[in-house]
C-alpha cells in the first residue's frame, strides 16, 4: 500500500486535501468506528471493569473495599470451584465429542443421494433453530419421572428399569441429560459446516482410490478425514468455547449441574450477592479458556 | 358500571344494618398505602373508600400504591420524613419490625382490636402480631392465607386412615398410599433448594417446637427437636415421586396420582374450577393447548389439614394486616381507625376479600358462615360450602414462623431463609444423601457466617 502511495506524483496541496489512499483509510475507519465503539462499550470495558471488581469485596449500597487478591485465593482454595471446574470439564468434553461425531456421521449419510434429501436435511436442522427454552420443557416432560414417555417406555413397557426415577433431578444423572441434550441440539451447526466441506470434495479423489482398491473405510479415513481436518479442527475449538460458557442449555434443562458459569452467576447474584466473587471466578474462566485456545490453536491446528 | 353498582350495593347495606355511625368532629384528610397494587384491585379499594366517604363525608382518603418490596424502606423514609401515612396494608412481618422500631402506635391498634373483640380473631393471626405481652399489638391482622396437607378424604375413608393432621398419621397414610409400581404417590413436600421446601419444613419443625433462634435473637438451630424434624422430613421424602420436587408436583395430585400434597389456599380455584385448572397451563400463550385434565369431583373428594401437631399444633400461613402508623394529629389516627371499623363491617369484609378467593382468607372465623362470602364472584367457595372453609381458614388459629419469637421480629431468620440455608440442607439430605449431623453442622456455620 505505502509503495504504491509514494510512487504517485507529489502534488502541493492544501492540508484538507487528501490522497485517494488516505481518503480510503478514513472512510474505513469511519465505517469501521461504530462496531469498535459498540464493542468496546459492551465487551471490552465490562471485561476490564470485570478484572477490576475482582480485586475488591463489591458492595450494592456503599463504597467497595479493596482486597487485593483475597477473591482470587478464596476461589482457587475453594473446593466448591474444582467441583464445578471438573463439572464443567466433563461437561465440555463429552458434548463437544458428541456433537462433533453425531453432526460428522448425520453429514457423511446426508452426503448420499436418496429421495426427500431436501426435506431431511431441513428437518435435522430444527433442534439448533428451536428456542432453548421450549425444547427444555419438551425435554422436562418427556424425563417426567410420574408422567413422562422416557420413564413409562423404559419401566412399564420394556421394563429394563425396575422404579421409576427421575433422570433430570437425580445430581447422580442430570449431568447426562445436560449431555444428550447440548448434543441434540447442537449437532446441526456440525453437520452444516462437515456437509458444505464434504460437498467440495473432489469426488475424482474417490474414483481414484476406489481403482486402487481402497475399501470404504479406508477411503473415510485417508480421503475424508484429513480433507475435513480444518473444518472439525475449527468446529471443536468453537463448540469448546461456546460450551464451556454455556449457561442456558444447562440452567434451565436442570439445577443440578454446577458448570462454572452456573456457579459463577450462584456465587455473584443469589443469597448474599457476592459480586467481586463472582468477578474473580468469570476472570478465572476466562483465564483458562484462554490459556485452552493458544493452547489448542498452537499445538493441535497448528495455525 | 359494576364498579357503581356495587358502591350502592354496600352503601345500601350498610345503611341497612346501621354499623357506620355518622357523628363527626372535623373534616379530615389521610393517607392509605396499600399493597394490593394491581389496577382492578385499586378500583376495587377505591370502590370501598368511595362508599365510606360517602357515609363520612368529614373524611377523605388518598389511596396510594406502594410496592410491597418496598412498604418496608417507604416507611422509614416516610418516617424520617416526618409524613407518615396514618393507614397502610403490612405484611405481618413487616408490621412487627416497624412496631419494634416504635413507627407504629401500638395503643391506637390495641383499643382498635379490644373494641372489635379480641376473641372474634384467630388467636394464630393476632399472635403473630403480638407485642409479645399477650395485650398489646403492632398491627391489626386482615387477610392471609394458609399452607397445609390437602388430601383425598374419599382415599382416607375408604383405607380407614385418620386426618392427616399429627406426625404419625402423617406418615402411616404416606406409606399406605405409596405405591411406585401403580405410579401413586404419598405426598409432595418440598425437597428442592427453594422456599417451597423452607415452607413445608416449617410446620413440622414448629409443630416440634423447634426454633431457629430464641426471642433474645441467639441461634437455637442445633436442638434435638430440630434433628428430629429433619430426620422425620427426611423419611416422609422417601414416599414422595422421584427426584427432587416442588411445588408444580401438585399436578400430580390433580390428575389423581398423588394422596396428599402441601399448598397454600390458591390451589383452591385449581381444584374447583375447570377453567382455572386448565389456564394454569395453557393461558394466552398457549391457546391451542388443551389444558390439564380435570377431575370435578376432585373438590368434593379434597380436604384440608390445616394444622399438623406433635408437640404443639403448628400452622403455617402468611397474614396481612392493617396497622396505624403514628401520627401528630390524634384526628388522623381516629379516622383510619373509623375506616378500619368500616372495612370490618361484613359487606365491605367480603368485598375485600372477594378480590382474590383462596388467596386472602378471612382472620374473624364469623365470616365464613356468611351467605354472601360463600358467593364469591369467580364461584370458587360455593365449591368448599361453609363447613369446609371454616376448616381451611381454621389454620390461622396457630400460625407459627421461624421469623417471629414472642413479639420480637429476628431480622436473621429472612436472611436465612433469602440465603435458603434450610431447603440446601434439606436438598442435600433426602437428594444426595448427606448425613444429617453433618448437614446440620454445615447450614448452622452457613447461619453463623450470615449472622457476622
């Protein structure tokens, strides 16, 4: 860019008269100005605000007190937070898996030529597009240990289980739910992403190796994997993030699994309102994402 | 229209029963804070204030809505301000810390209640507003409602089983009627984490004489009684459905799956009414809903044990009162009191009340043998008959809380109970299997902590 602007004749000109170069540079930030202004109002300066309510003990009505790094030992001395760090390692690793592998085999079948593909392919698409808060319900119902369709199939009619038990509530199998359900409703944005990188394959690469013999699985594991490499590497490192802050899908579904950001909202906002607890356990999620991207980017996509 | 029709309606039968004397000394203007902040609920008060006026024409009332969260913080501004209002509607724990706090004019409030005729109230609902002497009060007890076992009587009679109504009944009937393998259930009690729970184990804590603090304020939590409570709860939760439950459980019930539940009078519609039933799960929202299955003879085959005794009778319900906030001018206090005597008088009692059936009860047993109480706009009460209501308002005559100790409102235990100390001990008792010592120790740390 520089090069191209100094081999241009100079011109005297008045100060006010700027070079197309320069007058491209200002129109881009102009139209750039209005999103840095919105983030930076509403993620950059709540995250430093956020790092800096960390260091104090937060008080609704009066004055906050500065306590150092009292919160931060408070939390890492804290047995309740490796709970719910564990809780939430679980929790991230098992549904990312799941729907990672779910949306990879539902995108590999809906790679096929069969009748009605149109309509399947946008019936699958329903469970990520479907309000969170009207498929818990669903999902409340249907776990309903008195009234719901899961506990009357697996006692009453197949009789695998001997009581009835409530799969949501009990603390001992709700994390499972919280599991099936984060798969259920997040393998569709797998699938997407997996079914537009398998359409792009060149389909000589398979004719190719089908000549030389190489059977199905073969071809799945040196044609599609590494051909998918970038896509699932990118799609774990998101669902990671996303999964690993999620609140929603896991709050309301049940009150029984105590992910970080569960534990964190706990601690700041109910009972005695702990606000700069709270600051210090979202600063110390933020914190291990963080060290978990470079990480991840680094070492394992190798960008 | 209905709104003037009914102001004749009352006029006229106040008039005709002659309660309301006319003898007047000077004109008069006051204030009156009400909680009941919804708009037809103020139309209704304005309805009554309207007809009193009328009938004292040297009196004028500004009715003044004030959000219940904040009756508490108005007052004491509107103290320190020095323009309280001379009548306003407190929620009985709010009345007992502002009479501590001596906004309240305690005499005014006695003569009023002595005048009326103490032994025409529940003594449960004028204790709970007790100065703690046995004489005096803060505040004159209203309205409230009322938390006990609801149970299938037809059930009952036919296993023989006694009420519901003392530990051992309690317990005999949810073992009997615990029967998984049919999909039928005891009883629902609380054991979730939330203030459900806190308010199913206060009766049976209570009814143990089990307290969280004494009156002088000092943690009494760790008592034998309070173990025995727990443990108790703890075996009662075992004859409730699966996992841990709340209060939406009651649906159970409704479909025919469950004996006994704990609720307070506003499942009284739900029972009663289909249309009410129904709404309470599809409403506006969900207008192609079918709406819950209603069986009418539900109400007919329902009862109410208002009080559960083991050591001492125990009930559990919320009562709103009417109180005399102090006042310079003796002519404001004797107004609000004119207009507490009207509001007393049956017709413009049941008007009151009619604004939420189930929800506010009378606290003079006297009504509810009235024929006009019985039939109230929604038709829920025609449901329950005179007899049956006496029963379920019955509770009131031994209303017992964790938060009032003798006269003395213990500011801790709404902390305690906001922090949900009890319904987390409770939780982790009948849900993850904790050893009760062990949870003990731990919610009365959690106490000592808040209390710091």
């Amino acid at each position: 860019m520089a090069d191209v602007a100094v081999a241009r004749p100079r011109t005297p000109r008045s100060p006010k008269s700027l070079t197309p170069q320069q007058r491209d540079a200002r129109l881009g930030w102009a139209l750039i100005l209005p999103a840095i202004t919105i983030i930076g109002l509403l993620v950059i300066y709540p995250i430093i605000y956020n790092v800096y309510l960390s260091f104090f003990d937060v008080s609704l009505m009066g004055a906050n007190t500065f306590t150092g790094l009292e919160n931060h030992i408070g939390v890492v001395t804290d047995g309740e937070f490796w709970q719910a760090v564990l809780t939430t390692v679980i929790y991230v690793i098992f549904s990312v898996l799941g729907t990672v592998m779910l949306g990879l085999g539902v995108a590999i079948v809906m790679n096929k030529e069969f009748p009605l593909r149109g309509v399947v392919r946008s019936i699958i698409l329903l469970p990520y597009v479907a309000p969170v808060i009207a498929t818990v319900f669903a999902w409340q119902f249907i776990f309903d240990p008195v009234r719901g369709i899961f506990v009357h199939l697996t006692v009453e009619v197949l009789g695998i289980v001997q009581d009835r038990f409530n799969l949501i509530g009990n603390p001992k199998t709700s994390i499972i739910v919280a599991v099936v359900y984060s798969i259920w409703k997040n393998f569709p944005f797998a699938y997407l992403m997996i079914l537009s990188r398998l359409q792009a394959i060149d389909a000589s690469l398979y004719e190719a190796a089908e000549i030389d013999g190489a059977g199905a699985w073969h071809r799945f594991i040196h044609i599609t994997l590494p051909e998918l490499q970038f896509i699932i590497g990118s799609l774990v490192l998101l669902r990671v993030i996303w999964n690993f802050n999620k609140f929603e899908e896991v709050y309301l579904i049940t009150e029984n699994v105590k992910v970080l950001s569960i534990y964190t909202y706990l601690t700041a906002f109910t009972g005695s309102l702990d606000l700069g607890r709270g600051a210090t356990l979202a600063v110390i999620q933020f914190l291990i994402l963080l060290i978990f991207i470079i990480y991840y980017v680094k070492k394992v996509l190798k960008w | 229209m209905l709104a003037i029709m009914l102001m004749f309606l009352i006029a006229g039968t106040v008039f005709a029963t002659g309660e309301v004397e006319g003898a007047s000394t000077g004109p008069v203007e006051i204030e009156f804070w009400t909680t009941l902040t919804e708009s037809d609920r103020m139309a209704t008060l304005q309805v009554l204030i309207d007809t009193f006026e009328i009938l004292n024409p040297d009196i004028s009332i500004e009715l003044i809505p004030v959000p219940e969260n904040d009756m508490a913080s108005q007052m004491a501004a509107a103290a320190a301000a020095g323009n309280l209002p001379a009548f306003a509607e407190l929620a009985a724990e709010t009345a007992v810390a502002l009479g501590v706090e001596g906004l309240l004019d305690v005499d005014a409030t006695t003569d009023f209640i002595n005048d009326l005729g103490k032994s025409r109230f529940y003594q449960g609902a004028l204790e709970l507003v007790g100065v703690g002497d046995g004489r005096n009060y803060y505040s004159v007890p209203y309205h409230g409602w009322i938390q006990g076992i609801w149970y299938r009587a037809d059930w009952f009679a036919e296993a023989g089983l006694a009420a519901p109504d003392t530990w051992e009944n309690i317990l005999t009937a949810a073992k009997y009627f615990n029967q998984p393998a049919n999909n039928q259930w005891g009883i629902l009690i609380g054991t979730t984490a939330e203030a459900f729970t806190e308010q199913c184990f206060t009766q049976f804590a209570r009814s143990n004489d089990a307290g969280l603090f004494d009156k002088d304020g000092n943690l009494i939590f760790n008592s034998p009684e309070m173990r025995e409570a727990i443990a108790y709860y703890a075996e009662l939760a075992k004859y409730t459905p699966p996992g841990p439950q709340t209060w939406r459980a009651r649906d159970y019930y409704l479909e025919g799956k469950m004996a006994m539940f704990f609720y307070s009078t506003y499942i009284m519609d739900d029972l009663a009414i289909e249309s009410v039933a129904a709404g309470s799960l599809t409403g506006e929202n969900f207008e192609g809903l079918e709406g819950a299955f209603f069986d009418p003879e539900l109400v007919n085959n329902t009862r109410l044990a208002s009080i559960i005794t083991h050591d001492q009778p125990a009930g559990y319900g919320v009562i709103d009162t009417l109180g005399f906030p102090k006042q310079t001018d003796p002519a404001a206090t004797a107004a609000a009191q004119k207009f507490l005597q009207y509001l007393f008088t049956p017709n413009a009692y049941v008007t009151f009340l009619h604004m939420a059936p189930g929800g506010m009860n009378p606290v003079l047993p006297e009504v509810t043998d009235n024929p006009r109480f019985l039939n109230d706009p929604k038709g829920v009460y025609t449901h329950y008959g005179p007899e049956k209501l006496a029963e379920i308002t019955g509770g009131l005559e031994s209303i017992q809380t964790f938060g009032i100790v003798e006269g003395n409102r213990i500011d801790a235990a709404s902390l305690i109970f906001a922090q949900q100390i009890l319904p987390q001990m409770l939780y982790a008792i009948t849900q993850e299997g904790a050893d009760i010592d062990r949870a003990m120790a731990a919610a009365e740390a959690a106490m000592r902590d808040l209390m710091d």
